[in-house]
C-alpha cells in the first residue's frame, strides 16, 4: 500500500484541491513549482542552515529511564519542544518562507486558532522581513491575548474575524478570501497538513526532517535505525506526518496517532475526527469530518487549542482507514495525567497537544525490548495556566 501522495493529490480517496475557480491561478503556481524548488541545492542549502542555526536542530532524541521504567518498556522523546518558538511549527513556516521567496511574493498570510502558527508565521516574517498578515477569530483573540501581543510584536498585522463562530474555521475562511483577491503578490501559510494538494505534502515534506533525524539517532543508540511504536498526537497532523514520513512503509514500525476526545468520544464536546469523522469537504481538502447529518461542520471541542480542528489531514484520514496507524483518543483528563506524569519522571512539563500522546502510552502493551519513540510536538509553557487550574497548582 502506498502512502505517497498521487500525481492529483490523494492518499486513497483522501485529499485533492477542492477550490473556488478563483483559486485556481494561486494553487497551480503553488503545484506546478513546489517540488522543483523543495528539491533544488540552493533551496536545501537554506532550508538547512535556518533549520540548524535559527530552528535548533537536530533536536535532541532523549532516552526516558523513568518513563521506560514507569512503561516497562525503552522509550525516547524526540525533543521538538525544543525547537525555537517551543514546537515543530517552525519546521514548516521556514520552509514555507522560503518557498514564498522563491515564488517572489512580498506579502504573506496566515489563519491561527490558538495563536502558535500566527507567532512562528510572524516569526519567520520577521526573521525575512516580509509583511505578515494573521487572520484569527475575535473569541480566539480573546481567549490568546499572550500571542496575539507576541504577533504584534513580532510586526505581524492581527486581523480579528467577526462572522460565524469567531474561532479557527472563520479564520481560514478569511483568509481564503484574502488570497483569492490578492493572487500574484501573496504567499498563504497554512499551518498543518491540511487544505488543498499541494499544502499537505509540501507541509509533510518540510516537517518530515522529525523522521530523518530519528532514524540516525535510533541508529546511533539501539543500533537499528526503527522504533517498534511510534507515538504521536494529531490535530491536523502536521507533527504525526514528520514524525512517520521516513517509516510509512516500514510496516515493522507501528504508528500509533493521539486524538482528542475532548470530555468522551460520545460527549458531544470532542474532535475525535478520525473515529466520529465522515468524509467530507473542508479548506479544499477531501477527508474525515466532524459534522451533523446535514453535512454541516460540527463545532470541535478539546482542552487542547492545538486538538481542536473539526477535520484531520488527508493522509492521517488514509492511515486510519487503511489501518496502518491506530488512532487513540484521549480524554481531557488523560491528557492532564500524562502530563504530569512526564513532567514528575522526566522534569519535562510538555504542552497540552503533547500529552494527548504521552497519554497514548497507557492504552498500548510494548515489550521490555520494544522501543516506542514519542514525538515531544511541543512545551508546556503556553499552557500553565490550564495546568494551574485543571492540577490545581
Ligand atoms: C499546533 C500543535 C499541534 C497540533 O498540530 P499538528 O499539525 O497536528 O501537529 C501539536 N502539538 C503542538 C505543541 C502544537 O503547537
């Protein structure tokens, strides 16, 4: 079975570009150049060097004593906390900058629902001088102020979006809308491994360096260069496709995705996708879908702002239905015990998103052999105050 996207866009029956003709010009550019550019020497060359000396990387691949003892079993944490601005984001909006700079555009945008694509978006636009413009939901802008300050900071323009629910999907509508009218000087960000064909390849192929650098730092530590688990969370799946990239056809390796239940599955305040979802159409993408049975998009609900999407990507929709990855979801509450469980074992207190992944851990059996990597998608620090209530600190 391939996992590979195909030459239209699709994993099985997942993916595509389903866009207004208006789109049509931005999204062909985008198709028609993006592999010559990822691949070229010059492009690798600054790709790297940003990745090395202003992202961090490699990031380190931990070996966790007290975790593997706690599990029984060998675990490391790839630290992608780590990374500059605190998550595997970075990955992406450097390659995207980049890319954005050989199509010659001078203006870039992007939609953010919690706030931490918009700051490593603006970080980027700062870092190359470019003219940044962030759509957020004004409820999202309310409940993110920290990050809405840092963009402001960081010299992003941080446009509040009033129609619908105020939050994510608004955002993106906004700017869709944006591009749309603003098609020959404008680069659009997308944030995950979601939207039309090409972003979730182009975003899998930026963040897919997670996988590359496991391989040889497993190599260097256990002498073979694949885990028997790997672990991570989805919420468009951008940290989860980085992470698998390089074993998608490695059927040794068994990909083990984190939803978020939010408060149970059948609660009704969920985004459990892959498990509830039903293929659907959202941000021009053919996928898995939360919604009612009108076709209309369910409102998602997680602890979690990074969780909190009403879709996934289309290959995490393709590795769930093809059974190549399990998915798990997991409840609020478990998310909040996984992360003090590894803050307690390994004095490192990981981010929400995070946890939903270390919380994977209780629901698989591996071997006292077995070696399960946990993709460590990013730090705690943005969710302490959740943290402080919910564990009442
Ligand atoms: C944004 C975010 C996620 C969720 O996004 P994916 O595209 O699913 O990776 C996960 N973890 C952290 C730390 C995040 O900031």
């Amino acid at each position: 079975m391939g996992f590979e996207v195909d030459a239209g866009g699709f994993y099985g029956e997942y993916g595509g570009a389903y866009i207004p003709e208006m789109l049509y010009p931005n999204i062909r550019e985008l198709e028609e150049n993006y592999m010559k550019i990822v691949q070229s020497d010059s492009f690798q060359s600054k790709f790297r060097l940003l990745l090395r000396d202003y992202a961090g990387r490699p990031t380190p691949l931990f070996r966790a004593e007290r975790l593997s003892a706690h599990f029984g079993t060998q675990i490391f944490l790839k630290r992608e906390d780590l990374n500059h601005t605190g998550a595997h984001k970075i990955n992406n909006t450097i390659g995207q900058i980049l890319m954005a700079g050989q199509l010659n555009k001078k203006r870039i945008i992007a939609e953010t629902g919690a706030g931490q694509h918009g700051v490593a978006t603006a970080t980027v636009c700062a870092l190359t001088g470019m003219e940044c413009i962030i759509y957020m939901g004004a409820l999202d802008m309310e409940r993110q102020a920290p990050n809405v300050k840092k963009m402001l900071m960081l010299g992003a323009e941080v446009r509040p979006v009033h129609s619908g629910n105020k939050t994510l999907k608004d955002a993106t509508n906004e700017a869709i809308r944006d591009w749309i009218n603003h098609p020959v000087d404008t680069h659009y960000i997308i944030g995950s491994v979601v939207g039309p064909h090409p972003y979730p390849d182009m975003v899998t192929r930026f963040q897919s360096v997670i996988s590359e650098e496991i391989r040889i730092q497993l190599m260097e530590k256990t002498g073979r260069d694949y885990p028997d688990y790997l672990v991570a969370c989805v919420g468009g799946g951008s940290n989860a496709a980085g992470a698998y990239y390089h074993y998608l056809e490695n059927e040794g390796v068994k990909l083990i995705s984190a939803e978020a239940a939010g408060l149970g599955v059948d609660s009704g305040f969920t985004a459990a996708t892959s498990l509830l979802g039903r293929p659907g159409i959202i941000h021009g993408s053919r996928t898995l879908l939360m919604q009612d049975a009108d076709g209309q998009i369910e409102e998602p609900y997680s602890i979690s702002a990074g969780l909190d999407y009403p879709g996934v990507g289309p290959l995490h929709a393709w590795l769930a239905e093809s059974g190549r990855a399990t998915v798990f979801a997991i409840t609020d509450d478990e998310a909040l015990q996984a992360a003090m469980l590894c803050t307690r074992k390994e004095g490192i207190i990981p981010a929400l998103e995070t946890a939903h992944a270390l919380a994977a851990l209780e629901k698989i059996s591996p071997g006292a052999e077995d070696v399960v990597v946990v993709n460590l998608s990013g730090r705690g620090d943005k969710d302490m105050e959740t943290y402080i209530e919910k564990l009442e600190i």
